[in-house]
C-alpha cells in the first residue's frame, strides 16, 4: 500500500487536476527509501518505489496546472536521521540531499 495506493490514486486524479488552477501532487517518501534498515525491507523497497515514482511523474507530466517541483521536509530532527550522521556523516548527506 505504501507504492501501490499513491501510484493510483494519483493516476487516478491526474485528469482533474490538469483541471484546476493550482493543482499539486503530494507524494511522501522516507530517508529510508536511500538508507534502508534491515528490519524494514518491505517498507524501504515500497518508498524507493514511491520516490522513484515521483521523480519519473515529476518529469513525464506536462498537464497545465499541475505544478511541478520538490519539497524537503527537514528531516534534521529525526532520531533515525540523527543516529545516521553520527555512524556515517557521508550517508546521512546524502539522504539530507535527496541523492
């Protein structure tokens, strides 16, 4: 459901957002999409999917009114991102990064 459910909906509601104005699509990954922990496979691999979707969706969409872009969420205050600077300043750049 972390990939699938926003892949469709999003598919979906792109005919009536191409409709509005400001039309925006909202897609919420996680730092572990980049870094994933061994405890969490499934959840990692579906927001990696979900990122992955975003960016591809971000460039193949060429609707008039639907905004195009990126937002950050400051992920500096998480525990999870907080514990990975200190192990690895390195990987913790790279998911602050997006990369």
């Amino acid at each position: 459901m972390n990939f699938a459910g926003p892949a469709e909906l999003t598919r979906l509601l792109l005919p009536d957002l191409a409709r509005e104005q400001s039309a925006q699509v909202v897609l919420v990954t996680s730092g572990l999409a980049l870094a994933p922990k061994r405890s969490s496979p499934v959840y990692c691999a579906s927001k990696a999917a979900l990122r992955s979707f975003a960016k591809s969706l971000r460039a193949q969409v060429h609707l008039d009114g639907v905004a195009k872009g990126r937002a950050e969420i400051d992920v500096g205050a998480t525990a999870l991102l907080r514990l990975i600077l200190r192990l690895s300043p390195a990987l913790g750049e790279r998911i602050m990064i997006g990369r």
